[in-house]
C-alpha cells in the first residue's frame, strides 16, 4: 500500500513492529510510530531515525491519539508472557482501548486498519494444525487469559467495525515469529536457548519438550503484513501467518546448540499452565489469497538471530 498521507504504526518500536516500520520507509512511504516503550525501543529504530520520511512518537494507545494518517496498522501490545503477564490488566486496556482508540481514528480518517492478532486466539488447540475457522479452547481466568482474550476481544471489535460501520480492516494470526531485535530477556522459547547457549547455562526446557512450535522468520512474517494490508476488499481476515514446520523444543535445543557451537546442557522445569502442547499454522488461505508463504528456512533464520545476540553481547 501507498497512500499520500503517512502510514500509522503503533508498537512501531517493538520487535516485529520495528521491521515493519524499516519496510515501509525503505519503499519510501512516510512511516508514523508510535510506541509507549514498555517492550519497544528507540534503539529498534535508531537506523530510522534520520529519514525525513520517519517520524517516532511516544505514546500509549490507551489514551486516543489524533493525526491525519492513510493506513494504521496496529502492533501494539506486549506479546511474551513475561511482560504481558507482568501488567495482566493494562495488557488488557492494550488490547481493548488502544483496539477502539484506533479503530475510531480509522473510521474518522476513513482509512484501512490492520490488526495484530495471534496464534493464542486458539489456546490450548484441539485441532491440529489450527485453521481460522477453529474457534478456540482458551481458559478465559486463566494467567495468560489477559492476552489470549484481549486479543480475541479485539478481534471482536475488529469485525463489528467492519460490520456496522462498513470499515475497511484487515486481521492477521500471527504465529511464532523470531529474528533480529527480539529482546534477550523476553522469555520466549527461541530468545532463551539462544541466549542461554551462548552465555554457556543450561537451555531451560518445560516438560519433557515434546510440545511443537512452529517459528517464522520476521523477514517473512513482514512480507505477510504487507501482503494482506495490500490486499483489495472484501478478504479482511482472519489469516493465519507463520511457518507450518513444526518442530519439538528438544529438536529446537539441539539445532541451537549445534548452530552456536555449544556442548549440550538441559535442564528440565515443570510445564506452566496453560501451555498449548502443539501449535502448527494452516497456511492455506494465506498461499490462496495473499500468495504468500515463508521462504527462510530455520537454520538461516537462527544463524542471523544468534549473529544479532553475539553482538549484544560482546
């Protein structure tokens, strides 16, 4: 998408939304970001930072925000279950608030609005891989019910937009996605064993690591978010973006200890609760409607995400 007026991003500083922001300006759109900084960072964006065409603000999309913008795509919300879990109830002002903060701008601004959804919306999933027309099984009171429905609930507001005001959205679920400025402390899977395996610790795994993930290079998981922002009415969503390669934690464990070079070390915790045993992507509608589908294999995916946190800690 090119619009005249500049394209809204909130979460912009955070780890995907910083790609996101560094695609748009690369193709010379005029990119506005905003981001409270809570998980984000300016140092995300500092490449960004002397383009004429960037323009950061900080800003919590609780609170309404007004400017003249001809997209919005909207990033913002902690997506690790140590930072969303940290704040249960402002992770839920996030997903709800700042949902109809900038649903209301979009239809005052008469623009398209994309929403970042997730693979939590499924919960724990009975059905396997998950396809969008699987409703869910999430534990609504639940530790991580705050961003599991939170994003749900925005979902819901996404569509009765849709519906009662003829708004033009956009849904993505997105799934595992890892690369670059994630941040090391995260508590995600592929952030700790790297870290872990180049700090020489032991790779934590919850259970007997059996429970299958499915991770998506950012570069690609990008190219989705373009892909169906891009995409003509009337296909708003929800599409499942993310790699359909499963892969066990232990089968994880052993590629990142191989790819660092590290003797292998394990240590295994109980699982948390509510921890889905699979998550698998069907990708179908995104190849039919958006012709897209990962390109970047694992092991090249985890060489540049380990080269990124060497650096960090050198």
């Amino acid at each position: 998408m090119n619009t005249t007026k500049p394209i809204l991003v909130t979460g912009g500083a955070g780890f995907i939304g910083s790609h996101l922001c560094k695609s748009l300006v690369t193709k010379g759109q005029d990119v506005l970001c905003l981001d409270n900084f809570y998980t984000g960072s300016v140092e995300n964006v500092a490449e960004l930072q002397g383009h004429d065409n960037f323009r950061l603000v900080e800003h919590d999309v609780t609170k309404t925000f007004e400017t003249s913008v001809g997209a919005i795509y909207n990033l913002a919300c902690p997506a690790s279950p140590i930072h969303y879990q940290r704040d249960p109830v402002q992770t839920v002002r996030t997903s709800v608030l700042g949902a109809i903060n900038m649903l209301d701008l979009a239809l005052q601004m008469g623009c398209r609005i994309f929403q970042a959804s997730t693979s939590e919306v499924y919960g724990s999933p009975e059905v396997h891989p998950q396809t969008e027309s699987y409703n869910g099984n999430v534990n609504p009171i639940g530790p991580r019910a705050c961003y599991d429905e939170g994003k749900r609930c925005a979902e819901t507001l996404f569509f009765d937009y849709a519906r009662q005001f003829e708004l033009s959205v956009r849904v993505a679920r997105i799934f595992n996605t890892y690369g670059p400025r994630m941040q090391p402390n995260d508590g995600r899977v592929v952030s700790n064993f790297v870290m872990q395996a180049l700090q020489g610790a032991p790779i934590t795994i919850y259970g007997k690591g059996m429970q299958t993930r499915s991770f998506c290079y950012v570069d690609d998981m990008v190219a989705g978010l373009e892909a169906i922002m891009n995409l003509a009415d009337p296909v708003t969503g929800p599409i499942n973006l993310g790699n359909p390669h499963e892969i066990t934690m232990l089968e994880l464990a052993e590629t990142v200890f191989r790819l660092t070079g590290t003797k292998e070390n394990i240590t295994y915790l109980p699982l948390p609760p509510d921890d889905p045993p699979q998550r698998q992507p069907d990708i179908s509608l995104a190849k039919k409607c958006l012709n897209w589908e990962p390109t970047i294999s694992l092991e090249d995916g985890l060489t540049e995400t380990i080269a990124y946190f060497r650096q960090l800690l050198a």
